[in-house]
C-alpha cells in the first residue's frame, strides 16, 4: 500500500468545473496509469463473479495551496492560477509506482486540456495503525441503494443519521479488504460518527448526481482493515474520488 502527492503548477491557469472528480479520475486513467496501458485497462476493467471489481484506490480533491481558485457560480467552474496539490491512494504499490514513474519521464500533463507542470513529488510507503482511528473526511462518503421501477431506475442515498449508512460502509470495506488480501474479514469492526459535523455534498460525476457526507468519524477494527480504509477509502465510489480519509488524522 502506497501514496503519491503531485504539487504542480498551471502554465497559465487551471480551469475545472466547480464538480471535477470524474476529471481528476480521467488524469489518473488516461493521464498517468496509461503510460503501462495494460495495467491500465487490468485496473479499469477488473471484474470479480462477473461483475465490476471494486478499484482500490482514492483520491483527494484538488488542493489549491494558496487558496486563490476564484468559483463562477454562473458558469459552473473554478478557476486556479497558482500552486495545486493533488494525492493518490492506493492498494498495490505498482499503482502508485507507475504514476511516479510517468511523472519522473514526463514531469507534467494536460488536466481538463490546461498545460500543468510537476513541481514535486512525494511518495511514501504504508502507513501502519493501531486498532482504532478518528479522523475528518477529505472528501465526502457516499452510501446508497438503488430501486428499480417500471421503465427507470431510483437511486436513494443514506445519511449519517440512518444505521444503514454505518451497516454498509462496514461492508464495502469488508468486500475491499476480501479484494486485497484474497480472504474473508472475520474480526470485530466498528465504523462510527463522533461529531454531528456531517456536512452533505451534492456532487455531479460525469453527469449522475451524487450526494456524500463529510464529517468525523472513528474506526475500530484490525490494523490490516484500517490500511485498507486509509488506502482504498470508505464507502461507495472511492475510485471515483468519494471517501478519502485525511492524512492528518486525530488518531491513528
């Protein structure tokens, strides 16, 4: 288990829509991990029981270092000009060590079609944990279900103050620990809010309306569990940019 932090620099400014994780998720597949394109597409189309697999990895939101990223609520779009930072998470250390190496051949890249350029890198290796940790969340969690009806299809997302929000964190990092370590999680898990800070977030990826929760919460569990939740996130929709936990952790 692996991160990478990529500060860079727009050549002349950086314009992203206001909602921009399915751009950020298009630089990691396209921008970064094609420069081994079968492992690329190994990642994107990894299935499991015949179904899509579960892509372990996350990834924060844009991080504007000097705060100047100027919001056009008319138009829907931020716009940076100076340093941003951006972190990647992930499970299999070759994930982040073909990011690095694709950033060290070529230290820049086109995001939503605007030159940026690699300023620094950092990359570190697993971080270990106890068996509890509290944290705030860097971007938000997304749990949901969805009900099929004649001729369409309704999708309903949990809040923090529904028990099934906790119950199905619970699993989906259960299902991720079973796809890391190729065995079944049979130890005491407890995943937990401790403040009522739990800010919704409406968010749009790549035209689908998502509601996810910010917040503080604690996580009780093995320390293997609690890896694959710092590295893999928490919830639904972690490879889309949904359940960073941050590096700056109250404990662990």
């Amino acid at each position: 288990m692996k991160s990478i932090v990529i500060r860079f620099l727009p050549r002349e400014k950086l314009m992203l829509p206001t909602d921009h994780f399915d751009v950020l998720q298009g630089l990691i597949y396209t921008g970064l991990l094609s420069f081994d394109p079968g492992y690329a597409a190994a990642i994107h189309n990894k299935t499991r029981d015949g179904k899509a697999a579960k892509k372990l990895f996350c990834f924060s939101g844009l991080q504007d270092l000097q705060a100047r990223g100027r919001i056009d609520e008319t138009k829907k779009t931020v716009t940076f000009d100076g340093p941003c930072a951006l972190e990647i998470r992930a499970a299999d250390d070759r994930f982040i060590d073909i990011i690095e190496a694709r950033l060290r051949r070529k230290p820049g890249f086109l995001l939503n079609n605007w030159p940026c350029r690699v300023t620094e890198t950092e990359t570190a290796a697993r971080r270990f944990f106890g068996e509890r940790m509290a944290f705030r969340m860097s971007t938000p969690i997304t749990e949901y279900r969805t009900e099929f009806q004649p001729e369409k299809k309704r999708t309903i997302y949990y809040s923090p103050e529904e028990p099934e929000f906790y119950d199905r964190v619970e699993k989906n990092l259960k299902d991720k620990y079973r796809e890391v370590f190729q065995t079944e999680y049979t130890g005491a898990l407890s995943f937990e809010r401790l403040r009522k800070d739990s800010e919704v977030c409406k968010t749009a990826f790549d035209g689908f309306s998502i509601t996810g929760y910010y917040g503080t919460y604690q996580l009780t569990g093995a320390p293997d569990i609690l890896a694959v939740a710092y590295y893999c996130g928490l919830g639904a929709k972690s490879s889309q940019g949904f359940g960073m936990i941050s590096p700056d952790m109250l404990v662990g």
